[in-house]
C-alpha cells in the first residue's frame, strides 16, 4: 500500500489534473459520504471516513490486498398512501486481490487485458469496465461495474470503498441508520410481519 496515495497531497494533484467538472464530483463525493456519521461523530462538519477510498489509482494501489464495497440497494415504494420505502439489506463485498478488467464476464483471456495505472486517462472514456477479484478459481466471483463503486466521476450514490473491514463494517451501520431516517425506509423483512 503506498500511503502517499491516502494524504491531503495527492488529493490536491489530482484535483490539479482533474477538469472542474471532476473536482465538483469528487468533492460533492466526499461531502455526501462523510455527511453519513455514525454515534458520536454524529454532525461533525469535519468528520471524513478513515481508510476509504476516493480516487481509482487508489484501487489500482490495492492490488495485492482486499478491498470492500459497501453497496445500498434501490429503493422501491412499499406503499403509494403512505410514501413508504422498503430496501434490500446493504451489503458488503470483499474483493480480494482486486483488478479492473473490460467486460463482465471473466475468463482467462480477460485476465490478460487488465487495468494498469496507464490507463487511468482512458478509463474515464471506456464503458463496460468492472472490478473482480484476480484470483482464479473463485467460487462465486464478484463482478461490479467500475461506474457503480464512484470511483470515477458519474451519478452520486451511497456507494463506499474501504481497505479496512472494520471501517467498512462502520460504514454499513451507519448508511443503514442514515438511509431509514431519512428515506422513511423499513427493511424488508420486518414488512413481512
């Protein structure tokens, strides 16, 4: 892991060599995620996530480790008179040793076409870009399109990723208490009852 990835600096040089459409995204990022708190941190103007990533070249950095995504579900209307909203559980995904490859599907030939940090700049035009694990024979592969994590600029989400379980672990409360307050969300299974 190459801490110099992590500080206020690299922050600024990418903001520096990123057009003003791409800082506005990634400061709007930031302050809708550190916005969610958990306990005491609670409206803390200056509360910011430790250990998540902001940027892809910090994915790229994370090769060698584990990465997890902490991913909200959509929402949907449990009842039209009343707006209320239900939501699938939030979930965590552990991505060992993660690559970016084109394509969902991955097979060996994919393997050979993997995401390196000179492509970052062409990362920004290629559609169709996921993130996996690069260890082979998984089980169960995860598979989630780069566009999804908010890694590059696109839509704003709820969307994090972490190096740290426990950080990630964190994240998921707090998103799941954050998004029940302010979305009048019920969860799935108590609308069973």
């Amino acid at each position: 892991m190459n801490l110099d990835l992590y500080n206020s600096e690299f922050r600024d040089f990418k903001y520096l060599k990123s057009s003003p459409e791409d800082v506005a995204y990634y400061k709007r990022r930031a302050s809708e995620v550190n916005r969610i708190q958990l306990g005491p941190e609670a409206n803390d103007p200056t509360f910011v996530w430790p250990c998540r990533l902001e940027f892809i070249e910090q994915l790229l950095d994370l090769r060698d480790d584990v990465v997890y995504i902490v991913q909200p579900c959509e929402y949907f209307h449990t009842d039209v008179s009343t707006k209320a909203y239900g939501y699938d559980d939030i979930r965590i995904y552990a991505i060992e040793k993660p690559i970016i490859v084109y394509g969902p599907l991955i097979s060996p030939k994919t393997l050979d076409d993997i995401i390196t940090e000179d492509d970052i700049d062409r990362m920004l035009f290629a559609h169709n870009l996921c993130v996996c694990s690069s260890i082979e024979n998984t089980v169960e592969q995860i598979v989630i399109k780069i566009t999804d994590i908010g890694l590059l600029p696109g839509p704003l989400s709820h969307v994090a990723v972490f190096y740290d379980k426990e950080w990630a672990g964190k994240y998921q409360k707090a998103v799941t208490d954050y998004l029940r307050k302010n979305n009048d969300a019920v969860s799935a299974i108590s609308r069973l009852f």
